[in-house]
C-alpha cells in the first residue's frame, strides 16, 4: 500500500473495537506515510510541519479544515507562529483506525 492509494481513498464510518488497526497492518500503513510516527500512547498517529510565518500556517489549517469536513473525521490541532500538529486518532474505535491513515496520505498529498 502506498500514499497515493490511501490519498484516493474516503473514509467510512467506523465504530467499536473491531474497526482499530495495530500490529502489522499499523506498521505497513505507517511505513507508507514516512513522514508520521505514533503518538507515544500508541493510540495516534501524529506529524509535525513547519511553515514560515502565521500566515502561511493558518492557509494550511484553514485547507486541513475543509479536507477533515470533507471526508468527516477531524484531527486534534496544535497551532502555533510558523508550526502545527496535527494527530489523527479514531475515538469510536478506541485508537486507530483507516481513516486516520487516508486522512494523513490526504495531508501528504496537500503538502506536495
């Protein structure tokens, strides 16, 4: 699985335990997304981008914002002058799930 595959995917409902993604599958999807690492709860994925002012920061949120609205499932956002991090988790399944994983290729593919 690549970050173009997962980018041209949507995400779907997901509720309850049997829906969460760890182990192997975690560590494959992960590998497809270099620029991500799992939280330090294990319970999310998380990438930290830098941006050369406020401006520029706040077009990247604004851009996260309609994509997140988009595909219905929002991230946890730290914002900062010229930084932000964004975590996606899945709370109805208790971790992670496949969206998180789409959404990141989607942040990937906005950056490009």
């Amino acid at each position: 699985m690549d970050t173009a595959f997962l980018a041209a995917q949507h995400c779907l409902p997901r509720k309850g335990p049997e829906h969460r993604v760890d182990g192997a599958q975690r560590e494959a999807l992960l590998r497809a997304l270099p620029e991500w690492r799992l939280a330090a709860d294990g319970q999310a994925i998380v990438r930290e981008l830098s941006f050369a002012d406020f401006h520029r920061t706040m077009g990247f949120v604004n851009a996260l914002a309609y994509l997140a609205n988009r595909e219905d499932h929002h991230p946890d956002l730290e914002i900062g002058y010229g930084y932000c991090r964004v975590r996606w988790s899945t709370h109805d399944v208790g971790g992670l799930s496949m969206n998180d994983f789409v959404c990141a290729a989607k942040v990937d593919a906005l950056l490009a």
